[in-house]
C-alpha cells in the first residue's frame, strides 16, 4: 500500500508535522484519527488488485519504425469496483514518439467486469520486444491510499528490418526485364545461355558461328546469348566490429542488410537462387534453399535479430565457410569494411582462394561525412584569417581517409574483384546496380 499525494495535503491541513509522514499510513495514525479512520476505509473499499486476471493479444511480426498494437483485457474478479492507474511495461525502445504515457491506462471496471486496454507501440530496434509485466495501481473512492501490485503478463513482437530500399524493386526489375529481353529494348550480354542465330557481321567472334546453321543456309550465322538464369548467389554479411560503426544515426550493419535485401529481391526474380550467410569468427545467421516466393520472408526473419559483434573477423574462418557452403560456382557478394587494415591483414590473403573459384564483389558503406569535410578547401593561411583553421585540417583528414579507401578499392579491382563503395542511401541502388550489369556482361 502508498499514501497519495491527497493524503500528505489533508495532513499537512490537519496540522500533521512533516516529520511523521512516514511511508506508511500507521505513522499517521498515530496524530490524526479522523485521518486514519479515512485512509483505513479507503484502503478498505479500493479493489484488490493481485487477483485481477489478465489476457494478452498483439500483432506477431512490425517492420522497424512501423505501428503495431498489444491488447489487454483485464477482468475485475472482486466484489468492489476497480478505480486504477495501470502500465504496460514494455522495453524503452517500443515507446511510441511524443507520447511517452501511451502504455499508462486509468481503467474503471466494475465487480466482476472486464476492459480492453489498447497500447500503441512503434518498434525503433530490430530483434524480439518482449513485455516485462503489468503493474496496477488501484485507488479507493477517496483517493487517499493505494493498493499496487505487479503481474507477469508475456508478451513478445518480433521486430523486422524496415526495408527502406523496397521502394526501388520495381525499377530495378525493369531493367532486368530488359536484360531478359522481356520487353523491346532487349540488350543481349556475352552469358553462355543460348538465345537465337543473326546474320554475321564483320566483328563478331568466330568462336560464335554455328556452323551447322550456316550450311543450311545461305549466309553465314552466329549464336547469341543472354544472360545465364538459374545462377547461385551468395550473400555474406561481415558482422565483426567495423559493421558496428555508425554511419549518420545507424550502425554500418542495417545499411548492408537493406542492400542484401533488395538485392536478394532482384536476383530471385531473375531466377538465381539466393542463399546468405552472416560471419565474424562465428556463424551468426543462414538463410539457405529458399524458393523465391519464400525468400524474402525468410530472410527478414533471419536478420530480425541479428546485431553487430565487436571482435575482429576472422577473415580465414569466413573464406573457408564460404567455401564449404558454396561449393559450385557463384556470385558471392560480401558486405564488409574498405578499411585499410582489415583489408590488406585479412581479407588479401585469402583472396585468392574465393577469386578462384567464385566471382567475387565487396560492397562497402561509405561515410557521407567524409564528402561533407573535405569540401572545406583552401590553405592553412587563408583559414587563419577567416579563423576556420578547425574545418581546413579537417578536410585534410578527410582526403587522406578517402585516399586510403581509394588505395584498398584500387587492390581489390587488380585481382578481378569488383567493388561498389557507396553512402548509405546509395549502397542498395549501386549494389543492384552492379549486379545487373555482371548479369548483362555474363560475368556471372
């Protein structure tokens, strides 16, 4: 039980020293009887509240920064009308913006009634919410004591990645339709897959002629190809320490798994099949043998709680599960730092061994910042006068980061690796972007 503030004023109007406010009602007792005497038959006809029953119902799966609603019914198994102030605990990070009392109810039941308590929350992490309890508070008529107690009442919603880069699927797949020859403006690559018998023009290659066609007619012909359908794609997300730097308001991680996900998109409607893995120094998520009407479910769920780690990842480790999970030729498609160190210590030694036997690409999330500070140009000298001396060196270090970047990107492209190096918001685009055209170049 708790005194109300209503009680500290009536004592305070009845001449009670503040002294003797004690945190229970006995101490007051002791100096203001009619007090006293009103406390006790409030306590007396406020409804208990440990026998109250409660019955959960909410949404199971939220996207990232998207609404979702938990319900409460609560049923008053008492004899006395409930009269309560009642909260909803749920972790801090599923607090809906600008409204940090939406999880408080006051709630009015009568004996032996029930409620449905509605509470709006909108997820700002990834991974399982789970509800802590329900604490009620439950007053009597007078408002002068307080009975509270805490139920457990579980709940959980599990939060998927928001998928900003959906937006850019339609546009995407235009292009591949293009590439497919879906549509008119058809663009034929150098794939192995057969497509038709042209004319010969000076300049193709003679490796092309089908010569069997040829004598059945009265001109020369040549095979063209399309695109190869049907190819394995492998995406890898590095979650070691540097996917835990953030870029703007969010960790590396959350750029590179938008950018897998739309690429995951794009490449199962081209009809490759998908595959995924996460690595530090450990296995820390695969999504394997989804068909494509399953996929992208699939791998929201398994990236839902996935979260960066900070270790060093073992670059050894990763190359050899890649390896062993991928043994037929593919495109793998690892997502990780251009970070000089990680690169030249862990990432070039084993190239080898994944060039080899993969085609390989390393998409990367850059900082926008970087472009931001080196736009502050001009001298030393010319900075003094202007006292922006701070901005000068700043845009100093920023070349020379972008230089290093430019360095690691340059060694990665001389041994066959293409490299995609963009901010944030552009990662998802350039990286399907990439992929069509190793798609249009049969590269794949």
């Amino acid at each position: 039980m708790a005194l109300t503030g209503r009680t500290a004023l009536l004592a305070a109007l009845g001449s009670l020293p503040v002294a003797l406010l004690e945190p229970s009602w006995l101490g007051v007792a002791a100096v203001n009887s009619p007090l006293a005497v009103a406390m006790m038959c409030d306590y007396a006809l406020a409804a208990p509240v440990k026998k109250l029953r409660f019955t959960r119902s909410c949404d199971t799966h939220v996207r990232q920064g998207e609404m979702a609603e938990t319900n409460l019914q609560l049923t008053n198994t008492s004899s006395r009308p409930l009269r309560a102030l009642l909260r909803d605990a749920w972790p801090p990070s599923n607090a809906v913006p600008r409204a940090t009392d939406a999880a408080r109810h006051r709630v009015d039941v009568p004996a032996g009634g029930t409620r449905e308590l509605h509470t709006q929350l909108r997820p700002t992490r990834r991974g399982e919410a789970v509800a802590h309890s329900v604490t009620v508070r439950s007053y009597g008529p007078l408002g002068l004591i307080s009975r509270q107690a805490t139920h457990r009442v579980p709940g959980s919603l599990h939060v998927l990645p928001p998928f900003h880069s959906r937006r850019l699927l339609a546009a995407k797949t235009a292009r591949l339709r293009e590439l497919d020859g879906r549509t008119s403006a058809l663009g034929r690559g150098e794939g192995t897959e057969f497509d038709s018998l042209r004319r010969y023009v000076p300049g193709d290659d003679t490796r092309s002629i089908d010569w069997r066609a040829t004598a059945r007619r009265s001109e020369v012909a040549v095979r063209t190809w399309r695109p190869e359908r049907d190819r394995r794609v492998l995406i890898v997300l590095d979650t070691g320490r540097t996917s835990a730097g953030r870029v703007g308001d969010a960790p590396r991680l959350d750029a590179a798994m938008d950018a897998a996900l739309l690429l995951a998109a794009l490449a199962s409607r081209a009809g490759d099949r998908v595959d995924l893995l996460a690595f530090d120094r450990e296995l820390r998520a695969q999504v394997r043998g989804k068909a494509a009407p399953q996929l992208l479910p699939a791998l929201v769920d398994g990236l839902a709680s996935l979260e960066p780690h900070l270790v060093e990842t073992d670059a050894r480790g990763l190359a050899a599960e890649i390896l062993r999970s991928t043994p037929r030729r593919a495109l793998v498609v690892l997502l990780t730092t251009l970070d000089t160190t990680p690169v030249e210590e862990g990432l070039l030694p084993v190239l080898g061994r994944l060039t080899d036997r993969h085609t390989l690409l390393v998409a990367s999330v850059a900082d926008p910042r970087l472009a931001e500070m080196a736009a502050a140009r001009g001298t030393v000298e010319m900075a003094a006068a202007r006292g922006t001396v701070e901005k000068v060196y700043q845009a100093a270090a920023a070349h020379k980061a972008q230089a290093e970047r430019d360095r690691t990107a340059g060694l990665l492209r001389r041994r066959g690796v293409t490299v995609v190096d963009a901010p944030p918001a552009d990662l998802a685009s350039a990286l399907a972007d990439a992929y069509l055209s190793a798609k249009a170049a049969g590269k794949l």
